[in-house]
C-alpha cells in the first residue's frame, strides 16, 4: 500500500505545475520561505536503504518542525530549542537528540532564509516542471546539503532531499502543504506527549 501510495504522489509531481513553468530566482524562494510561519503537510519519506514512511509535518518558523510518523512506527523528530530530538515511544531509552545548525534542515528553518548568501546555494536548475536548489551551511559544507524542490503558480514546496554529513539520504514527498494556521509551541516540545490534534 505504501509503495502505491509513494508512486502516486511520484506521478503528481511529475505532472504538476503548468507546462510553460521557469526556474524560479532565488530571491523570490527566499521570500516564499520566509513568508511561511507555520504549515502542515501529509509527507512520504524514502529512507537510504529505500524504506517507505508516511505521517504528518508541522512547521513553525524560526526553528521548529515535527515529523509525526504514521503507525506502526509511532515515532517523532522534533526540532525546538535549537536541537532535534528523536522520539521513540516503543524504546526505553531516552530522545536521541544533536544541534538543529548541524543539520541540512536548519536552512530553511532559519530565523532569514537567504538563499542568495555566497556559496550557501551550490545547485540552481529547472527540470522542465520544478526548480531545483541544493543548499548548505556555507561555513560547514561538512554538514551536509539539502535538496529543495519547489513548483510555481502558485510558489509551493513539493519535496526535499538530505543528504547529512555521513553521506545519507533521506527524501521528503509532501501532499497538500497547508499554511498560515495557528500551531501551538507546546507540539515542538520533544516532552509533551500530545497527538497531532493538540495545536
């Protein structure tokens, strides 16, 4: 179920955004991102050894994002306070956590999103539908990089691509990228025990 769930979403990415679409400026990506607050969004991840995960994404800008995955995994990656946690409530052991800026994911949850800082976007191109931009931290290209997908007509963010700093990758397929909504602080704390319904 899940794989046909993966290539349908793979088959309305294909086919969206209107033929005659552009490469969209960095400017313009910039403003997109940083005009986001909070948004929710249904997501497939695609693992580095091809494993199939779908839940649900929250963002809450600067700095925050949960990944709440569907069962049986049952688990959560928050990022608040400058760190992300990993949260699996079928182990007893305690959140994994590491720093938020050691991640690829830090860039587009910044407090200014500046795509057009020098040798911070290290990839820029159309391919026929989306634009396409591979970013890292400029000052620790080590960390790793993000590959941002976004469609135009209206701007949207479509799907991204980590690659961290071990060499794994790890892609995001966003559904319906829903905006503006008020999301409470308390679902960004890796110590709440709260469903996604608590906004």
């Amino acid at each position: 179920m899940k794989r046909r769930q993966f290539l349908a979403i793979t088959a309305a990415l294909c086919a969206a955004g209107p033929v005659a679409a552009e490469k969209l400026s960095l400017p313009t990506l910039s403003d997109y991102l940083n005009g986001m607050r909070t948004a929710k969004a249904p997501f497939t991840q695609v693992s580095d050894d091809g494993t199939l995960s779908t839940g649900q994404l929250y963002l809450k800008r600067p700095g925050r994002a949960r990944f709440e995955y569907d069962p049986p995994s049952d688990a959560r990656v928050i990022a608040g306070g400058g760190v992300v946690a990993i949260v699996d409530p079928k182990s007893n052991q305690p959140a994994e956590s590491y720093p938020l800026n050691r991640t690829p994911l830090s860039i587009i949850l910044a407090p200014k999103v500046d795509l057009a800082r020098a040798n911070m976007v290290v990839g820029h191109a159309h391919d026929g539908t989306a634009t396409i931009v591979t970013a890292q931290d400029p000052d620790h290209p080590d960390y790793g990089r993000i590959e941002l997908m976004f469609t135009d007509k209206p701007v949207e963010l479509r799907k991204w691509v980590i690659h961290d700093g071990s060499g794994t990758k790890t892609t995001v397929i966003l559904g319906a990228l829903e905006t503006g909504m008020s999301l409470s602080d308390r679902l960004f704390s890796a110590s709440a025990r709260q469903n996604s319904g608590d906004r």
